[in-house]
C-alpha cells in the first residue's frame, strides 16, 4: 500500500511540474523583447506593452492576430510561432492597465 501511494504521489508531482514547464512566462517573454524585438520595434518593453490594455491583448492572442499586432508595432518583425505565448503573456502583464512596469 504505500509503494502505490508514493508512486501515486510521484506521479501527481511530476506532472504538476510537466504543466508548469510547459506554460507560457511573462519573465521569458520580457527577455525574448529585449533581445531580439526592441531594436527593431524601437520602443521599450514598457512602450510596446503599454500600446493595448490587457482586454485588448487578449483578444489579439484568442484570435490568432498577435504575431500581426507584433509585426505591426514592430516595423515588420518576424518571430517564432512557438515564442508568441511568451511575448502575450510579457504584454498582457505588462498592459497599459496593469499598473505594472517592467525592467527593460
């Protein structure tokens, strides 16, 4: 009995760990802009954040439209399909409503 409740424990951690792995990050977004979309947008993470509130990023992302509003605000930028998870979720918390500011 407790071999199966320790692999069952084993188990619900480990794929708690798997989902929070897996999930988009604000921090990782924040690095991505400032290496890779800052020059090119021309703006500070903060400007490029603050554009929309976060209603309004969220209804770029659920439609599919964030890598267009990126592309726009960023004088034709491309980025990585797998990387647009990261920068919303750096937008969304960063959103001229948030109250939020961030570092770069």
């Amino acid at each position: 009995m407790r071999k199966i409740t320790t692999l069952a424990l084993t188990a619900v951690l480990g794929l708690a760990v798997m989902t929070t792995t897996a999930s988009a990050d604000a921090a990782k977004g924040q690095k991505f802009y400032s290496k890779k979309l800052k020059k090119s947008c021309g703006m500070t993470g903060a400007e490029f954040a603050a554009k929309h509130t976060q209603d309004e990023w969220s209804a770029l992302n659920e439609g599919g439209k964030m890598a267009e509003e990126i592309g726009t605000l960023c004088n034709d930028a491309k980025i990585k399909e797998k990387l647009i998870p990261h920068i919303y979720d750096f937008a969304n918390e960063f959103a001229s409503d948030s109250g939020n500011v961030p570092s770069c």
